[in-house]
C-alpha cells in the first residue's frame, strides 16, 4: 500500500514517516506540509517534502495528523483524486465534521481524535462501565498534554465524554461542564466534568473517574511514545483497503464493534 503523510514537519509527522518506512507492507510515496512551514523544501524519509496537494495522488491512503483547516483541504483534495484517508487531527469544530461526512460520502475515511490501540480499548471499557453505573456514580475526566498543544479538553478526552453520555442515554452536549471557576455550586447530577492540565512534553494522559457513595472506578491510559498512535494509524490505513467509501472509527479497525459499513467516528 502507498501511503503519504500530511503534516511531515512536525513531530507526529516524522514518526509516521520512520513507522512507514518500517513496515514491510507499506511504501512512502509522497510527504506534504503547509505552503510556509520551514520543512517544505527538505528531504525527510528520502523523499523532498512539497506543499503541492497533487501529490496525493500517488497515494492510497493519506494519513493526517495536522490542524482542522489543513485537513479539510486535504481532504478536499482526496476526494478529487479518489485517495482514502486517515485522520487523527483533532479540534474539529461540529460544522467541520459534518463536512468531514460528507466527504466520505466519496472516500473511505478513519477518523479518530487518538489513534493509539490502547486508547480505543479503554474507550469500550468506558462504554461498559458508564452503561453498568446509574447517574449516582459521577464522571469527571483529567487529561494531561505537553505545553504547545492547543485545544482543551483534547479531542481523546471529549470522544471519551461523548461515550460515556451515549451509555448513558445522553448527550455530551447536554451534560459538559468543561471548565469549573470560582462559585458553582454543587455538582449536578449526571453532568460530565473536564480538567486539562498542560506543561512539560507528556505525550498525552486521560483518566476517567467514577466516583459514587464510598467506592471510584479510575480509569486511565498513559502514552509515553507518539509510536503508539503511529501503529494505529498504520492498521487504520491496512483497514481501508478495498473498503467502500463511508466515515469509520478506531473501534471498527480494531473489531470492537460489528463492521456495518461507514459510520460516524
């Protein structure tokens, strides 16, 4: 399989890069970056980097760990060429998911705010859990980034809030409290509380709390290499071949829900 990797400058990018040219079953054939970014121009995986989305075309499959803007315009340009994509940008605001649906409408697309395998497991155990225990038990969740990422909570921490509210016959949107400041009041019942913490270089941190009358379930996945979410991304990537076109989730390429086609991540 072919594979071309958005964002080749930045940390994630190059990691990609490095677990392509490692697999013995995919080939990098193209390297793209945003018109401006210092690594356009340079030679990274043996191939030069260029801003010129035409070289998507080259690919199978692109995969996308970049900003909202830059991915939708990857996207875009997919689409045109026929190319299927993985996406684990985050920060997506809810019109530009649903162009992101509207898009698989033409390409097969994983998206996925965490591509790690780790990650995609807890999700069901947080599925499960959320499911088992009525609204007595309170859910907050804690997540932990290094200093230069900008969105909060982070995209893994609200897919894990969505979850837990979906289990629970819900909405994330009728239950967040993203942020807590000064006089709140008492907790109300059922709601689904948020904390970022930032600083340092963490790769990422999320835990889950369960907290109810004299007992807390804690949930928690800790990544120490952005290797993790490179692996994934690769059997992402293996999952779209000869797939029809439809938007998928991480669950679906790891067998933790039945396969039924293109469905919302």
């Amino acid at each position: 399989m072919k594979v071309c990797i958005a964002g080749a400058g930045g940390r994630m990018g190059r990691t990609l890069i490095d677990a392509v040219q490692a697999d013995r079953d995919l080939t990098l054939v193209s390297a793209i970056d945003v018109s401006g970014s210092p690594a356009v121009g340079t030679q990274i995986g043996g191939l030069k980097v260029t801003s010129d989305l035409g070289t998507i075309e080259r690919a199978d499959v692109l995969i996308d760990f970049t900003r909202p803007e830059g991915t939708l315009a990857h996207l875009a340009a997919c689409r045109e060429l026929g190319v299927n994509a993985v996406v684990g940008t985050t920060g997506f605001t809810a019109a530009q998911k649903a162009g992101i649906a509207a898009l698989a409408e033409r390409i097969a697309i994983v998206l996925a705010p965490n591509m790690a395998v780790g990650v995609n497991v807890v999700m069901k155990l947080i599925e499960v859990a959320a499911r088992a225990l009525d609204p007595s038990y309170d859910i907050e969740i804690v997540e932990t980034h290094h200093r230069l990422k900008v969105d909060a909570p982070s995209g893994t921490a609200l897919q894990m809030g969505e979850v837990a509210a979906a289990a629970r016959g819900t909405t994330l949107e009728a239950d967040a409290v993203p942020a807590r400041h000064g006089d709140t009041g008492e907790r109300r019942r059922g709601s689904i509380g948020f904390a970022s913490l930032r600083g340092g270089d963490i790769v990422g941190d999320h835990t889950v709390l369960f907290a109810g009358a004299g007992e807390r379930i804690e949930i928690t996945h800790r990544s120490s290499s952005r290797a993790n979410y490179a692996e994934g991304s690769l059997r992402a990537a293996r999952f779209l071949a000869g797939r029809k076109a439809g938007l998928y989730g991480m669950a679906q390429v790891l067998g933790l829900d039945a396969p039924t086609g293109g469905t919302a991540a």
